[in-house]
C-alpha cells in the first residue's frame, strides 16, 4: 500500500503518483461543479450568483484547513523516508489531535460571523441570503473537509496515491443524487447543494478511516504513540500553520478581487462564478504536480537524496508545461461551449465574461505550474515560511489588480488579477528555491565532515 519516491526513475514516480491524485482532484470538483450546474440550472442567475460571490472566502477558510492539513503529512513523509517508524505514528497522532482542536475553532467563529464577513465582501443585497444560506452550511461542514483531508494528506505521505480517490469517486456519485434529492425533491435551494457536499465528504472521510486502520500495518501502533507530545506539536504546526496562512494570505487577494467583481453587478458575478468553476478542473493537473512534489521532496530529503529532488522538479515542470498548451487550446476553442454547461444560453453577456476570464488565465498556465511544482518542493524540503511570502506576493497582486486595475480598466482588470499574481510569486520563489537547495546541500556537507 505504500510507495518509496527515493528509489527509481524521478519522471515514471512523478506521473505514477500524480495520476491517481490528478483522478482524485477531479472528483473533488465534481462536488462544486454538480452544485453550480445544478444551481445554476434549476435555481437561476440569482441563485448562481449568490454561490459564486462566496468563492473567496471559501478558498481562504477551507484553504487554510486543507494547507495544515498536506503540512502535517510532511513530517510524517520525511520518517517514511527515513523509516523512522515509530517516530511517524507520532506524528501522525499528534496530527489528529492538531486537527481536533483546529475543527473545533474555525467552525464556530466562521459560523458565527458569516453574515458580517457576507458584508465586508460587498455582497449584493439580491444574492446576499443565497449567498449566505450556502456557506453558513460549508462551514458547518469544516470538521468533515478537515477529516477527508487529513486522511488523504497522511495516505499521500506514504506513498499512496490511489486509495483516496476511490472514496472521492464514491461520494462524487452520492454527491450527484443528493444533490438532484435536496434541490429538486426536498425544494430546499442552495442550502440542498451546500448539505449535499458536506454530507458526501463525510461519508468519503469516515469510510476512509475504517479503511486505513484495517489496511495500513505502519500506522498500527500503541497507546504511548498516541500521547500528545508538544515537541511534535510545535514542529507539526511550523510546518502546517505556514501552509495553511499561505492558501489564506493568497485568498485575502481574492477577497478583494471578488470585492471588486460583486461591484461589477450580478451578469459579471455569474460570468467569473462559471468561469472559476472551469478553471478549478483545467488548473488539476497544476495543482497535482504541486502536490506531488511535497511527498517527493520530504521523502527525499529524509532519506539524503537532495539531488532526487531538483531532478524531480525538472520533470515536474516539463509535464506541467505541456499541458499548459494543451488547456489553453481547449479553453481558447471550447471555452463558450463549457460555460454553458454553468449558464443558460441566453445569458450571452455572462458567457463572455466567462470566456474571456478563462482565456486569459489560460495564457499564463505555464507561470502557474511553476507557482505550484517550486512552492511544494520547498514546502517539502521544510523552508515553508518561503511559501508564505510567495502568497503575500499573490495578494499583493490581486489586490493591486483590484484596487488600481479595476477602476481603469473595469472586468479587464478582474481578469488579469492571476497572471499577475503568477508572474509575482515565480519572481519569489524561482530564487527562494536555489537558496533552500543551497542550505540543505551545506547542511548536508557538514554532517559528512562530522561523520
């Protein structure tokens, strides 16, 4: 069930383990994609809308919650690459008692203050209560993205690529009929597609729990394993509190860029939503390559195998870049037709707002692989702070697009705002990633004179 990344050809591991998790991210857009076509089907423009405006905020609580979560598994990556045992079940113990306590915080302030965040957005009064009626219940639901994640990111560590997108695919399915039972059955709006999504991640995490306790030998451990250690804790949270500020401090950009787009009205509200839907499954081979590169890296560097790991990142680039041309293609030729599956065909104006959003962004797919293959890696190589800055730089840009962008250029400049960040971020971390190669191979020379 598990799988060495130190041993064997750089390029067949990258794409044997990119592949199944590539799968895996595609299921977890079915969720938010069968909830918008089916929004924006059966409950109009409004409805749509209303989802849509809640996309920043989603990207930056949930993101947050998905970061500690890949940056708890790194530790537990670099002892599978040591073969540290027992050190990485407590690690892994220590990471769940970490997500416990996290699930417990973020649920109840953001539930709490919802509406108050609704409106520092500039939600538009006309979608506001569906705006709202949809993310209270995503937020409710954090405890189950924390546990699928969580699962996930561990299972990933080891190895394993392939079983969580088994249980993805499952809940994709039971995510579908729940989806049409809540909306067309029950009649139950937005807050159907929003139970419909939290109720099919739980399942997904829960079954996948079982599954691990049965079927992973290297997590079976004993009671001392479990003992909440604030050693590890500490060094849990360096590594997975960065990760999550970076998706959160990338999002603050997006906050004010949707800030900027809700003041557009609801025609380009919808247009971006439908937009952001397509770019989320065209942007998962993007994102796959990133999260492959955080295994690699940490399993590399626990066995001494700094070398693997700029090979790693070549290959790693190379396959992102060719796809880069291949999206673009796609989206430049079928990028109308696609937003129809979101939008109503007699919502021209909204589809082409979303054609255009889509194509620019496409255009620069080759600055987004490298934001995501050199951020993991240095994530994974333990220099997390660094991906940090790199998402300040991010919201620098998307803020700048925003705010002196928008008001010259008006969607324009909506549409430019993740090129930008993408060229910010590769001015960071193209040379933050030398720098940390540099310090782990010095490292690495003084340990060898001591020895």
């Amino acid at each position: 069930m598990t799988k060495d990344l130190t041993t064997g050809s750089p390029l067949k591991l990258i794409i044997g383990f990119a592949f199944p998790m590539f799968l895996g991210m595609v299921f977890q857009q079915f969720y938010s994609m069968v909830d918008t076509m089916i929004v924006g089907k059966f409950l109009g423009l409004e409805a749509l809308a209303g989802v849509g405006s809640t996309g920043a905020i989603n990207f930056m609580v949930l993101g947050f919650c998905m970061g500690i979560c890949n940056g708890f598994a790194i530790p537990v990556a670099k002892m599978f690459g040591a073969k540290k045992e027992a050190e990485l079940r407590r690690y892994v113990a220590n990471s769940t008692w970490l997500c416990i306590a996290f699930s417990v915080v973020l649920t109840a302030a953001v539930v709490i203050f919802c509406r108050q965040i609704l409106t520092l957005l500039n939600t538009p009064a006309d979608i506001f209560e569906h705006a709202y009626n949809y993310i209270v219940i995503i937020f409710a639901g954090i405890p189950c993205m924390i546990l699928y994640n969580i699962l996930a990111a561990i299972i990933r560590s080891l190895g394993d690529s392939k079983t969580p997108v088994v249980f993805l695919a499952v809940s994709s399915v039971l995510n579908i009929g729940l989806d049409l039972l809540f909306i067309l059955t029950f009649d139950m709006g937005v807050a159907g597609a929003a139970w419909a999504t939290v109720l099919s991640q739980g399942i997904s995490g829960v079954v996948c729990l079982f599954y691990m306790r049965k079927k992973y030998q290297i997590l079976r451990g004993s009671r001392d394993d479990w003992k909440i250690r604030p050693s590890y804790m500490s060094e849990l949270c360096g590594v997975g509190v960065p990760m999550g500020l970076q998706y959160s401090i990338t999002a603050i950009g997006s906050l004010v860029v949707q800030f900027a787009v809700n003041g557009l009205g609801a025609t380009v509200v919808a247009g971006v939503t439908a937009s952001q839907k397509i770019m989320q499954f065209a942007c998962c081979p993007f994102d796959t390559l990133g999260q492959t590169m955080a295994p690699y890296s940490s399993q590399n560097l626990g066995a001494g195998r700094i070398d693997r790991i700029g090979e790693g990142m070549k290959v790693a680039n190379i396959c992102g870049f060719i796809v880069s041309a291949v999206m673009l293609l796609v989206l430049v030729l079928g990028g109308r037709a696609l937003s129809c599956l979101f939008l109503d065909p007699s919502e021209t104006a909204a589809i082409e707002y979303s054609y255009q959003f889509m194509v620019v962004a496409a255009a620069a797919y080759c600055l987004l692989t490298l934001v995501n293959t050199v951020r993991f890696t240095i994530q994974g190589m333990g220099f997390s702070m660094f991906a940090v800055t790199a998402g300040v730089m991010e919201m620098f840009a998307r803020t700048l697009a925003a705010l002196a962008l928008v008001p010259i250029m008006g969607f324009w400049g909506i549409a430019l705002a993740h090129p930008l960040a993408w060229v910010f971020a590769d001015a960071f971390l193209i040379p933050s990633y030398f720098i940390c190669k540099k310090r782990l191979q010095t490292e690495e020379k003084k340990l060898l004179k001591c020895a």
